[in-house]
C-alpha cells in the first residue's frame, strides 16, 4: 500500500531527488521553502514530489521522483494524483512543469492532462555544467508543460 503525505523538504534524501535532476546545486535553489510530498511504502520513503511558487505566481512541479526499486510500480501514478488533487482543493488554477525528456517522462505528463506550452531552448545545456544524457541522447532543449486545474 502507498501513503502520500506533505512532508518537510527537510525529510527528502538527496539521493532521491538526484534520480530526477542530477545537479545538486539547482536543487539546493528550489528545495528551500518548498511544498513537498512523499510516497511511503511500509513506512519507508520512496517517492517524493517537490512543488514551489515559480517567478510568475504559479505552482510548479520542480522534482518527482521515484526510488529505482519502485518505479514501474504505480507510486508516480498515485503521487501526481494526489499532488494534482492537493491543488486543486487549494483553489490553484494551474500546475507548470519543465521536462527535458521526450520518451516515458513526458507520456507521464501528458496522461494527467499537461500540455505542452513552450520550448526553452539549450536550457540544459546552459544551466548545467556537466551534459545529462537520456536513452543515449543529449538533453539541451526544456519542454514546459501546463495544466489548467
């Protein structure tokens, strides 16, 4: 069975949030003063879901992510969904989101309804020091995706 709870962004290992962005130093600028929620199997920490007003007022979905072991399993699944709910009942009119990804990553999204907004290009390949690699291709361009609650 899966908990999903808000937790503190205190409580998130590192390591599991670098399963979603390697740099621990972008991270480190959106992680404080976050909205956070985790997904706990046999009271264990396995998903997290790190959410945060970006620089336009809207919430934005900045990290989620799920223990290697227990991917494939559904935890995504039910930890969008609630993180969707959570915002909903909140009275928040939209969820944003940036992915660099076009395989699995962004069918995820687009299944809860996000749709893609604007491309931002070279983002990664400005804002990370070291390439990030998907499926044996570079990322370099961002996707930003929208979902009107």
């Amino acid at each position: 069975m899966v908990n999903i709870k808000r937790i503190s962004e205190t409580e998130i290992p590192m390591s599991i949030l670098l399963h979603a962005d390697p740099s621990e130093l972008c991270i480190g600028k959106y992680l404080p003063q976050s909205t956070c929620f985790g997904a706990f199997t046999d009271s264990k920490l396995v998903g997290v879901c790190v959410t945060n007003r970006n620089d336009a007022g809207v919430w934005e979905i900045f990290n989620i992510s799920v223990v290697p072991e227990k991917q494939k399993q559904g935890i995504g699944t039910r930890l969008m969904k609630s993180v969707i709910i959570h915002f909903v009942d909140t009275g928040a009119e939209k969820l944003e989101l940036g992915t660099g990804t076009f395989g699995y990553q962004l069918l995820f999204y687009q299944r809860f309804g996000f749709r893609v907004k604007e491309i931002r290009e070279n983002f990664f390949l400005d804002n990370y020091s070291d390439p990030i690699y998907d499926h044996g291709v570079q990322l370099k361009d961002m996707l930003r995706l929208s979902l009107t609650l």
